[in-house]
C-alpha cells in the first residue's frame, strides 16, 4: 500500500484535495457551534437550582392555601422550632405571611450543601433568604443573606 502512495505522489496520479470551504460557510458554522454552547450554558445556569425553587414554590403555595401543617412538614423544623414557632413566622397573621401578595421565587444561589433562595413575599419588603438542603430539600432560614 505504501508503495501505492508514493508512486501516486511521485508520478502524480492521485486524487486532487477539494475545493477550500468559503469563509462564509466556516464563519456559518463557527457562529452556530457558539451560539448552542451558549444557550446549553445559560439552560443549565437558568434551571440548575430548579429542584431547590420548586420545593420553596410548593412551601408557598402551602402556605397560601392555609395548609400549615404540609407547608411545616417541608421545614426542617426539630426541637427548637416547633410548629408553635413556625405558625408564628409563617401563620395567618405570622410574622412573614402577614400581608402576603403573590409571593414567588425571585433568584437562587449555590451555596455548599444546600441553595438560598430569594423569596419575594410582599413588593413593599425585602426578601426573604430560604436555605433549602441539595440532599433531603429540607427548608429553613438561611445563615446568611445573600438576597438584600
């Protein structure tokens, strides 16, 4: 086979190369080859977070719903804040449902184990920074707040 090669490169018997793409065509593909690393990128960095934000969406909607002993169950509540506690912050006239227009997740962030989310519970407030756990999606108040 080598001697096949050699013979045609010597004598000049082999197959010319194609034509070159056009600059067009390879800029063509360029842009597109960007352009869907970009939007898998931003798809990934929109939703990554999409478990933790559900779980706060559904903790909400619990809420809302005057459903309070579901809407407990999905706070990571142990022997230092009872349900007693938690109708205090979270019930009819708790200290963060009181005036509650629409509340909805606002924005995510990574944080360790577990994700804050930002909620808006009231325009007219700041937000309300939720710690949710990556493994059990447990919720709680977060340590830090990365929201304000």
């Amino acid at each position: 086979m080598a001697d096949k090669l050699i013979g045609n490169l010597i004598t000049g018997d082999h197959v010319a190369p194609g034509p070159a793409k056009p600059l067009k065509q390879k800029m063509t593909f360029v842009t597109l080859v960007v352009v869907a690393v970009s939007l898998v990128s931003f798809l990934v960095w929109k939703f990554i977070n999409y478990r933790e934000e559900s779980q706060v969406t559904h903790f909400l909607q619990e809420i809302a719903g005057g459903r309070y002993d579901r809407a407990y169950a999905s706070w990571d509540g142990d022997e230092h804040y009872k349900m007693k506690e938690f109708l205090e912050d979270f019930g009819k006239d708790g200290y963060y449902a009181r005036n509650m227009q629409s509340p909805h997740v606002v924005t995510s962030r990574g944080q360790g184990g577990g994700v804050i989310v930002c909620v808006e519970l009231n325009p007219a407030r700041k937000y309300l920074p939720v710690l949710v756990n990556k493994d059990s999606l447990k919720l709680s108040y977060s340590p830090v707040d990365k929201c304000n």
